[in-house]
C-alpha cells in the first residue's frame, strides 16, 4: 500500500488541526501501519501534546517505532556499507541537498557518491527533484519522512535515547527538527498543494522548486513553490506561480520583494511572467504590510488553507 496523501494522512490520524497535521506528517508521512500497528494506537490529542507524543511513541525503545527507521535502511539488500548512506542521509537531512553539498559535508568527491545517491533513489529512500529554472542540476530530498526524523534527531544521540532519556533528548532536539525537518517537509507539502489545485488559474503542468541566479547583486534566489503551466510550442513557457515556503516565521513584505525581484529576473529569461502569482506559504502567519498589499497578484497560503 502507498503511503496517504497529507490530506488523507490527517484524516486517517484524527487529527483536525492543521499545524498539527503538518507536525505528525513530518515524523511518520503517510505509511499507515504507523497510526495504529508501531504506535500502540497512541495519537497526540491536541497540539499541546504533540512533544509528549513524539517521546512516548517515535523516541520510546518499547515502541515498534523507534527502531523501524534503522530497519528501513538495513533491509536494503544494495546496501552493503551502511555508514556511507547514512552519511549521505545524514548530509541530506542538515540542508546539503545537491551532490556537491552532500559530498563537502561528508568529505567525499562528488563522483564517489553517485552509486550510494542511485542505490538510495532506486529504493525510494531518496528522491532526486529537477530544478525547474536550471535545467540538467538537482536537489536530493529524502522520501520517508521518519528517515528525515531519524538522521536530524535520533542517529547522534542512539545510546542515550537506549538509555531512555528522551525526554532531554527531545529538549535539545527540538530546534533541529523544526529547521531541518519540518521546514523542507512544509515546503515539500506546499508543492504536493499546488500540484492538486486550481488556485492558479489552472492545473499546472510542472510543480518543484529552483534557483536563479541575481548577477546584478550577485547573489542567488531559492525559490521553494515553482508553478510551471503546460509548455505552448513556440511560446516562452507560462510561470503560473513563484511561493515562499516558511514554516515558523511571520512573513512580511520582504518576502513578497525577492519573489517579486525572481519574477522579474525570469521575465528577462524569457519566461511568461505577465500573470504570475506571487504566494506566500506559512506556517507562522503574515504582518500587517503584507496582509495589505495590493499591487500584484498574491495568495496568502496558510496550512488550514491547504488541508481544507
């Protein structure tokens, strides 16, 4: 059985609250042996209970759970040096998402890393995601949310979590799992919204993120949400979207200004930004300048929004 879409994740949890969904889908995804089977049944019962949650279930050693991310990895039969791949996850998960960023965080040449990056792709453990402005480069995402959890907050601290400390492990870990693992998960669930919506005008035909280049300040824009509609031979290709994704930060007009600037940097590209659709995504909520703006097309993206 695949694993549940977000929507369908959350439904299948009981779980009403949007930033709570987000939360729980970024520790298990949507594999629904996880709800009832690794869990004992145990769901969090509000957002208030969402830390106890994860140390009595995910980070408990009495608990299917705690292990299963290890054994996700162990009973790949490719996988003949475990330490390699975990490095390579591990460099995944702390933000190093390119080949050449996973093989400067692990001390690797970028060549060495192809087979372990194709052996853990084939698995569907990683996921390689085209940038839509840069043709022919990627990013590496991992595909199974409680592998993310596992690398960000488990790996490094095995002997104390054994020793059934989870609670001060939980404490100190927190701040990485809300930066490294919810904040690429929120923005991967805003691309799965785009794909499914309309809100654009139309259903889009490409959906992932990109980097463009800024010369003039010589700098670069990361651009989490790309909304591409279907290519019209002999015409530049329509951009129906560019978003920002954050998770637990007030967004502001600042925000809107580099999305603002990109789409005007892929306009001189030759792309067809006339009818972009500037959007913001968070999980945190939006200032009063931004909430105000009126000069362009703009959608304030929040996570009830996406999970209606």
């Amino acid at each position: 059985m695949h694993p549940f879409r977000y929507r369908d994740a959350a439904r299948f949890w009981d779980i009403t609250d949007p930033a709570l969904a987000v939360l729980v889908h970024a520790v298990v995804g949507g594999t629904p042996a996880y709800r009832r089977e690794f869990t004992r049944g145990d769901a969090p019962a509000g957002a208030h209970d969402f830390d106890a949650w994860v140390v009595r279930t995910v980070l408990n050693p009495q608990t299917p759970l705690f292990r299963e991310a290890r054994y996700l990895l162990a009973e790949e039969s490719d996988i003949r040096d475990p330490a390699i791949y975990h490095s390579v996850l591990a460099a995944i998960a702390s933000g190093n998402r390119t080949n050449g960023g996973i093989a400067s965080y692990i001390g690797r040449r970028s060549d060495e890393l192809t087979h372990p990056l194709n052996v853990l792709e084939d698995s569907g453990l990683v996921v390689r995601e085209p940038d839509l402005i840069r043709r022919g480069r990627a990013n590496y995402r991992i595909a199974e949310p409680l592998i993310a959890f596992y690398e960000a907050t488990m790996r490094r601290r095995w002997p104390e979590l054994e020793a059934g400390r989870a609670e001060a492990v939980w404490r100190s870990s927190r701040p990485a799992f809300l930066s490294q693992v919810v904040g690429p998960h929120f923005e991967a669930l805003c691309r799965e919204f785009a794909v499914s919506t309309d809100v654009f005008g139309e259903l889009p035909a490409e959906v992932g993120a990109g980097v463009i280049n800024d010369t003039a300040k010589r700098g670069q824009i990361e651009i989490d949400v790309i909304v591409l509609a279907a290519p019209d031979p002999g015409q530049p290709r329509r951009i129906l979207s560019l978003g920002e994704a954050k998770w637990g930060t007030v967004m502001g007009s600042e925000h809107l200004d580099r999305l603002a600037r990109a789409r005007d940097l892929l306009a001189v590209k030759g792309f067809d930004t006339r009818h972009t659709i500037l959007a913001c995504y968070s999980g945190a909520g939006f200032a009063d300048d931004l909430r105000e703006f009126k000069r362009a097309p703009v959608r304030l993206i929040t996570p009830g929004q996406m999970y209606e």
